[in-house]
C-alpha cells in the first residue's frame, strides 16, 4: 500500500546559502538609484547593504585566495575549513527497531533515506534544509524481511527510488510518483537475495535517463545478479559467470552509465574492480589480495580527477584506504624521505649525485655518486646499477683516480649518449691530475655505457694545456649542439689565467659515431673580466629558439669564497657548424659579490610555447623586500630569437641569509601535467640546515609554488640541497625519484655527508588499526573522503577536512554509539549521517564553515579565529581582535535583515563561542558549548565556585542549571538530540554525566580517565 510524502517545500541550498552570505558580508553595494540633486551628498546613510555574487555552484574553497574588502580592510578567502560541529536530528515516531539503513542526497543537498523496520516495513525518511524537523513515512507495510537490504537513489527530477527484499528476500522496487505516491512491485522472484542491495540510477539524457540497475548478492550460491530497467520490462542476468563473491560488494555508475564494480573473487582472495562500459566487459584490474580482505569495503571516483579512491577492511582489526592520487597535485611525493646512501664528509661524498642516466643499458635508471677528496683527494665515483627492487646497499662499480690531488669526480655528470649507441655515458672531471710530464694540468674522463655494466676505463679523455689549468673543474652536457645525432660536451678549465688572472677557458668537443671527437675541440672561449672564471657553472639549456639545434648557457662568476666579480651569463645558439663566435645573449650584473650564474636549470618549455626556458640562480642577491643575501631565481623564457633580455618570472627568498637559488633543477612530472617541476635550494649562512623548496612548472605563472613549498629542511648544520637532480627511477616501479645531497650532516645530525630519495607515488596507501564491520566511503566535489566505519556497537566518522592543502593531515573522528548508521555527502562537503542508537532515529549532520584570515602587525590591531557561518539565512562572523598586543576583544559581526552590526563578546579573556539564531556567548577561560537539533544553544561553563550550564533558546529564553558546586577544571559537552553529554574535571574527581532535556536531571557517574 502507498503512503503519501509530502512535497518539498521551497528552500535553497545551503551551499549556496553560505558562499552568498560570505560575499553578502563582505562586499558593499553601490547605490541602488542616483538622486540628481547637490544636496542628496547631505542625506544621512541609514543602512550599508551588501551586493550577492551570482554562481550556480561551487564550495568555499574555490574562493580561496580571493580577497574582500570588509570596512576597508582586506580579508583573504583560505582554502582551510573553520569550526567543525555536529547537529543532531530526531526523526520522531515510536520505534522499538530498525534494520538495515541507507541513504542518499539530491543535487540540492537534501538528505533521502531507507530504513527496515521489523514488523512494520520498509520507511522512507527525509531531512530538509534549516531547522526543521526531519520526517517520515511508510513506503510499504509488511513483516519479516520486507524491507530490508534497501537501497535508495535520487533521480533528476528529484523523485526518490528505493530497492529492497520483500518478504520472501526477492527484490523489490519503490518508486516515487509526481504526486508523492508510492509505486511498488517484486522484479525477480526466483533468487534469494542476501544483504547488500545495490540500487544504480541511470543520467543518460535519453529515455532511459532515470532507469534502474539493481545488483544483488544470492544468499545460497554468492553470485552476483543484475536486474535492469529498459523502460518497459526488466531484464535480468548474471554478472561475473563463474565466480562467487564475497558477502560485501559496492557500485557505481559513472556519467556515461557504465558500470563500476568493486568485489573479493573468494577463490583468489583478490579485491577486484570490475568495469562495464559500451565496449564489452568485464574488464577487471586487481586492487588488493590476502586472506580476510574486504569483508567490507568500499570505493567512489574522485570528482576532481575521476580516479577511484577505495576504503576496504584488510583483516579484522584493520582500515585500509587506498587513494589514487593520478593528475593530483598534493600528495604526489612520498612524505618520508628515503636515506639511500651516507659517506665521509671529509671526503665531499655526494659533491654531486644523480639517478637519470641508465649506464648498463638495462632500461633502468643508476644512480652516480662522487667523492672527489677521497684517498687523499684521488677521488671516487660510485655507481649503483638500479634494478626492480631498487639499489644495493653497496656500489656496483667505484671508479677511482690515478694519484693523490687528481680530485677524480671534482664534476661528474651525465653525457648524454656521445656515441649514439642507446646507453648513456658519463663524464668525470680530474682537475688536479697530471699529464705524462707530472704537470698538474687536469684530465676529464667519458666512460661509455654498454650492456652488462660502464666500461670499467675510459673511453675517451682530454687534459688541459698547462699546469694550473683544472681543465674538467667544470664538465657539462652541452645537448647536441649541431644537431648530427650524438651528443657534445663542454668542459672548462677553472683555472686558465689570461697573463697572471684567472679567467678559466672553455672548450666544446663534438660526439661521433666512436664517441667524442679525438682530433680536439670544436670551439673554444677565453674568460675575461676581474674576478670571474668562465665556464664556473655551464648546461646544456634545450633549443631556445626552436630551430633544431640545442644551446649553451655559460656562467662568468665564482663561489661563496670569492665574491669580488660582477656576475655574467652568456647563452650560445647551436647551429649546424656548431657554436657561433659571439653569444646571442648576455646578462649582466652591476652589483657584484651576488654570485649570478651559480646554478643554471635548463627548464624544458614550462609555458608550453614550444620554445625551451632557463632558471638562473643569484643566491647572494639582496632583496627587492631588503633581505641581505636572501637569494633570487630569475627565469628566462625562449622565443623565436631566444632567451628574453628580461626576465619572465623573479622569485625571493624571504630572509637575509636565505642564500635562495644556490641550486635549481628540473627533476620531472609530478603532477602529470607532461611538464618538469623544479626543486630550489636555500642553502642558508651559519648553522643553519638549509631548505630544498618544490615548484610547478604553470603555463601562465611560469614557476608556481604549491600549498606547502617546502619539501625538507635540513637539520642544523646540514645545509641541505647542495646538489639537487630527479627523473631517475632506480627501482623500476614506474615512479620518478628526487636526489638531494648535503656534504656537512646526514639526516640524523651526524657528521657526514648523505644523499637523500622523495618518490614520487600515484597511489597513497594508509592503513588503520581499527575494527570494521561495515565501511562507507563518500567523496565531496572537492576530492575530500569522508569515511564511515562500524564496529559493532559503534559508527566512526573519518575526515580529513584540510586534506587538498595538508594531504598528510590527521584524520578527524567524529564517533556515535551505535553502529546502525548510513552516511551521505553534500557536493560542498557536509557529511549527513542517518543512524538508529536503540531508541531513537536521527540525523546528523555537520556544519559548515569558510575561513577568512587578516594579515596585520601586532603593534596595532591583530584580528584572529575568524569564522563564517549560517544562522537563519543569515551569517555571522566571530572573530578575537587585540589591541597595541595588550588589550583583547572577542567580538561578533552579524547580518540582519537592514544591515550589519558588531557586539563585542568579551574583554581580556580566552573566547569559547556559540551562538543559534538570537544568542551569542562568548569570554570564558572554562567552557564548551554545543547546539541541539532544535536550535537551543547549551553552554556550560564556570560561574563563581560552581559549574553550570545555560540553555539559550532560539526566542531569546534562557535557563540555568548547576551541573557541580565545584568550579571545573576543563569541561567539554556533547549534544545529542534532547540531551547533554558533559566530561569534566573538578580538584577532586573526574565526572562523566548526561543531563536529559525534558526531565533536567543529572546521571552521574566516574569517568575513565587515561593520560594522553
């Protein structure tokens, strides 16, 4: 039999509701009309309104960033979330049970649920905006099973579907009609169908927009069935022929009504994603696997990516949650560095490491380490071959110098592939060997890769042209300069004099078919200019200009020892006939002691213009802002012609001594945008630890930091990020790997040199310590995941609400006692809870608050914890103001139908607030505060020598009960939907009390109580 649902009446969303009041709040309103009369200036203002901005939808957070003007002061949007609480519900009505609960939301927000009540049926239950009473109905009237396993879904035209089992357990469809009547009727009779039910809605915008797909379980063969709706009959089948499910299943359909499955194969013990779409299927890929996985489980795509994220009991006592982070941004690098390897300090281990290169030609990355003052300052370079489970914990090769002094590894980079074989090479420089008359005149060294291992001598070797020379002090791939197939190499001589000043020499060697060429460079520059070297830093830069050949960018400058010169970098195209005479680009400093040039970072094309960029590292520049030596990247952007002659993008460090940009380097795609993102070291003066912060290559900002920068700091005195690289993946796992270096301390603070790993990661995998009957997981349009977990005779909420900006944020619990519950989640990111305690029904629901935040010296006024939300249709704003750092205010913004006003609250005293539609209670050191499902605001606090709570009715009554004639300690108060839950602490005892509404009695009892 039917039973009657009364329409909905009209309301808006509450969404919608908060961000119009958030710019109702903060934006003045032009005048409405003109008066065309001198004297209209004259005319007193009796009420400031505020403009409403125009949207269809969206979430606070996409404001963030934003700023407002509120009496002339600028307040800036934050993408965190303010205040969290919880509202309670009753639905109301005499029940003695309920089964089995599900639950759903229209587009609007609007809670729909299903609830099995033994001996009465199957009811429907609903939750609308504001203070209202939640409501209910009985769908069907029946007995036994009748209703239970239900499943509930919301077409688009807002018109509610319910799927459940009838008395015999076979399934059965309810569907709302246009006029709020009950249509029912049992679809499969021949199959007894065990809990869960799946009821699927299809968004097709033809005729089927709005037809059913039901899956279910049979409780005898554990098979799962699909029933489906053409519009006219139901067709039924099974799905996944031949195989036996687990006792938990979850689905989707995704825009295009394909069908997504998540289910245990219990012959394998594997948790599978299975997938329907208009070519076939099914088409499955294995989540997880072990005995006991996914007794219960869940799994939901990610609004913002589309990627599934997956929740899923592993075992009895534990939470598993997998989260695909594909084209997310946050997140993607593991949080834990990795030390992969530590040596001598006295020995400059780990001058220089990397892992882009594949030496053994293997088709995975190694990894390159140098130890130029090892053995006496013979040098070392260590390599480890990378393989599918990564790296030894020993080298696989070392290659060593000749003789004490040689500095073997002084500059050791990749040389791209000199001889055009497919494996890379490698060049080391030895600017203190000795030719064959003992001169010191220094040696650079390429070793050719080959399958099987690096050769173990070198191929190739050039030497300087006298003593003093440190030919090799700087070596750098200069790409493929001529563009004939095989890459060349630069290598400087930081030590040529021109007559008695050193001035350093640079020479170009071209790559051949046997490698470099023997005949002798190709190209060759001087330095000149007081106190520089030429070629001190020096890369291969990309093609600038996009014209097929690639370019060089060459540094004059020195190193934090030397700071005399005036800094230059010189860029020089490649051509057909190799490197020109003049360069076709010069900057030049008129400052000197910046060290301008000291870290140069071929970019690759961040702007996606097709011509390649440069990062250019000055990390003794004084600040625009006037941080001595606070450091300052400048990027370059390529063209037809080349490099810019002004810079596209700088960047500051933000405190003296920073020492910003004292290495740069592109280390790959994180983000899957298909561009590199680059790491940036402050080295930081004195003892400090030094920080390596991360950028986004962006096509319109060029270099954009993301919501947290800093990837590491160093620990004191490490002086971390002296060699930055990336792009390597030494394990073969698919994910690229970050390297980052400190010669002074490891990460443990020991006196020794280190190379540290960040790993990129596509999925994030979090496992919990609980136990779990039942999970849920929702996801809001913002990628955040709400969890629900059950475990037997309690229901968790699980959220963690800052997670697109603090990825690594701790879950926040919100927990009811009972673990009869179901859970929905608002596009904006409420979670509504509908859950049965054993004598009452009722929703619960959160609130919702946008943060705004002021940036003001304390010397005058400094605004804090200032919150928005939604009271009636109208907001609030509460925030704590101190004056000249003495005097303090907790005051209160609020909205009413002629304008605003402002109340102050408190005076010197710790703010603890709350507030319904006509009380706002703030100032007192000792207290909580909640509010009840009907609005009343309870607040308990201390008052003299007793503790005592105040119920704020929403007309403006109030009344006062003394909970203890000793003064709290702390206390803290929970409300649930006609009582009081109070914790609190006295100088004598520890006491745990519910305070009933309606009969204004105490319930008392000890409390356990374990230190934190």
């Amino acid at each position: 039999m039917g039973a009657e649902w009364g329409r909905f009446p009209s309301v808006r969303c509450a969404l919608l509701l908060m961000l119009l009041m958030l710019f109702g709040a903060l934006s003045p309103l032009a005048g409405i009309s003109q008066v065309d009369d001198a004297s209209s200036t004259d005319l007193p203002q009796v009420a400031v309104r505020a403009d409403s901005v125009s949207f269809n939808s969206g979430h606070g957070e996409q404001l963030a960033g934003d700023e407002f003007v509120i009496n002339a002061t600028d307040w800036t949007v934050e993408a965190r979330r303010g205040l969290d609480d919880w509202i309670s519900r009753a639905v109301g009505g005499s029940l003695s049970s309920v089964g089995h609960l599900d639950l759903a939301r229209d587009d609007r927000g609007r809670a729909r649920g299903c609830a099995h009540i033994p001996g009465q049926g199957l009811m429907s239950v609903k939750l609308e905006f504001g203070s209202g009473a939640p409501s209910s109905s009985i769908v069907e009237e029946g007995s036994g099973t009748l209703g239970g396993a239900c499943s509930i879904a919301i077409d688009e035209r807002e018109s509610v579907h319910i799927a459940y089992v009838d008395e015999n357990q076979h399934v059965s469809i309810a569907r709302e009609t246009y006029d709020y009547q009950w249509h029912f009727r049992t679809i499969e009779d021949s199959i007894t169908v065990t809990d869960p039910v799946k009821l699927l809605l299809r968004t097709d915008p033809g005729p089927l927009n709005g037809a059913e797909i039901i899956l279910y379980r049979d409780a005898t063969a554990h098979t799962l069935h699909m029933s489906d709706f053409t519009t006219t009959y139901w067709q039924h089948s099974q799905l996944l022929p031949g195989q036996t499910i687990g006792a938990d299943f979850d689905a989707y359909l995704d825009s295009d009504d394909n069908i997504h499955l998540l289910y245990v194969d219990t012959a394998t013990n594997e948790l599978r994603t299975a997938l329907w779409n208009s070519s076939g299927g099914p088409y499955e890929t294995v989540v997880d696997s072990g005995a006991g996985i996914g007794s219960a489980l869940s799994f939901q795509p990610d609004a913002t990516t589309g990627t599934e994220q997956f929740a899923f009991s592993s075992g009895i006592s534990s939470l598993r949650i997998v989260r695909d982070l594909t084209g997310q941004e946050d997140g993607r690098l593991d949080p834990t560095a990795t030390e992969l390897t530590t040596g001598n300090r006295d020995n400059e281990y780990a001058k220089q490491a990397f892992s882009n290169v594949d030496l053994n030609c293997d088709g995975i990355s190694d990894m390159v380490v140098s130890e130029p003052a090892a053995n006496g300052a013979a040098g070392e370079v260590h390599i480890w071959y990378g393989s599918t489970v990564g790296i030894s914990s020993s080298p696989s090769v070392t290659l060593g110098g000749t003789a004490g002094g040689d500095r073997f590894g002084h500059s050791t980079v990749p040389a791209g592939d000199v001889n055009s074989d497919g494996c890379d090479d490698l060049a080391v420089g030895a600017p203190g060997q000795i030719n064959a008359n003992s001169d010191a005149v220094g040696v650079v060294h390429v070793f050719h890769g080959k399958a099987g291992g690096l050769e173990s001598s070198a191929s190739w070797t050039a030497e300087g042209s006298a003593t003093g020379d440190k030919f090799g002090g700087t070596v750098a791939s200069a790409g493929d300069v001529n563009n004939d197939g095989y890459d060349d190499l630069l290598v400087a001589a930081t030590g040529w004099t021109s007559g008695t000043t050193r001035a350093g020499k640079i020479y170009l060697y071209d790559g051949g078919a046997n490698g470099l060429s023997t005949a002798g460079h190709s190209w060759t520059r001087d330095g000149s200019g007081a106190n520089l070297v030429l070629g001190f830093t020096m890369a291969g830069v990309g093609d600038a200009n996009n014209d097929g050949f690639d370019d060089v960018a060459i540094a004059s400058t020195r190193d934090f020892s030397d700071l005399s010169g005036y800094s230059r970098v010189q860029v020089y195209h490649g051509s057909a006939s190799g490197l020109p005479f003049s360069f076709a680009r010069e900057w030049a400093m008129d400052r000197q002691s910046t060290l301008f040039g000291r870290a140069l970072a071929p970019l690759g094309d961040i702007n996606g213009d097709g011509y390649d960029d440069l990062a250019i590292g000055e990390p003794l520049n004084d600040t625009s802002t006037g941080a001595s030596s606070g450091g300052k990247v400048w990027v370059f952007t390529g063209s037809a012609n080349g490099f810019a002659k002004n810079p596209a993008l700088e960047i500051e460090g933000e405190v003296a001594g920073q020492l910003f940009g004292s290495a740069i380097a592109a280390v790959g795609d994180i983000n899957d945008d298909g561009r590199s993102e680059v790491l940036i070291t402050s080295l930081e003066y004195g003892n400090a630890g030094g920080k390596v912060h991360l950028y986004y290559s962006d096509q319109a900002q060029l270099l954009r930091p993301g919501t947290n920068p800093l990837l590491i700091q160093g620990v004191t005195g490490q002086h971390l990020g002296r060699a930055l690289s990336g792009g390597g993946d030494i394990d073969d796992d698919g994910l690229l790997e970050l390297l980052i270096t400190s010669i002074d301390k490891d990460m443990s603070g020991n006196d020794a040199s280190t190379v540290i790993q960040f790993e990129k990661r596509n999925f994030e995998r979090l496992d919990e310590t609980r136990n779990v009957a039942t999970v849920d997981l929702d996801m809001d349009d913002q990628g955040r995941m709400h969890l629900l977990v059950t475990d037997g005779s309690t229901s968790t909420h699980l959220e963690r609400p800052n997670e697109a900006t603090e990825p690594d944020e701790p879950w926040r619990e919100h927990v009811l006692n009972t673990s009869q519950s179901a859970m929905v989640v608002t596009r904006a990111g409420k979670a509504v809870i509908l859950a049965w305690d054993g004598s009452e029904l009722a929703f619960h629901e959160q609130s919702a608050h946008t943060v705004l935040s002021l940036s003001q010296m304390t010397t005058v006024n400094d605004i804090h914890d200032l919150d928005l939300a939604i009271i009636d249709e109208q907001s609030r704003i509460f925030y704590s103001e101190t004056h000249n750092a003495s005097t303090s205010f907790g005051r209160i913004r609020g909205e009413t139908d002629s304008g605003f006003y402002t109340t102050v609250l408190s005076d010197n005293s710790t703010s603890i607030m709350a507030f319904n539609a006509t009380s706002a209670i703030a100032g007192h050191d000792v207290g909580s505060s909640c509010v009840l499902w009907n609005g009343t605001t309870a607040f308990a606090r201390v008052a003299g020598n007793e503790s005592v709570v105040t119920y704020y009715e929403e007309g403006g009554n109030s009344s006062t009960y003394t909970l203890s004639t000793d003064a709290a300690l702390s206390i803290d108060i929970s409300c649930r939907s006609s009582s009081l839950l109070v914790a609190m602490q006295t100088s004598s005892s520890y006491e745990l009390m519910e305070y009933d509404d309606g009969a204004h009695t105490l319930n008392s009892g000890s409390a356990s109580v374990t230190s934190a």
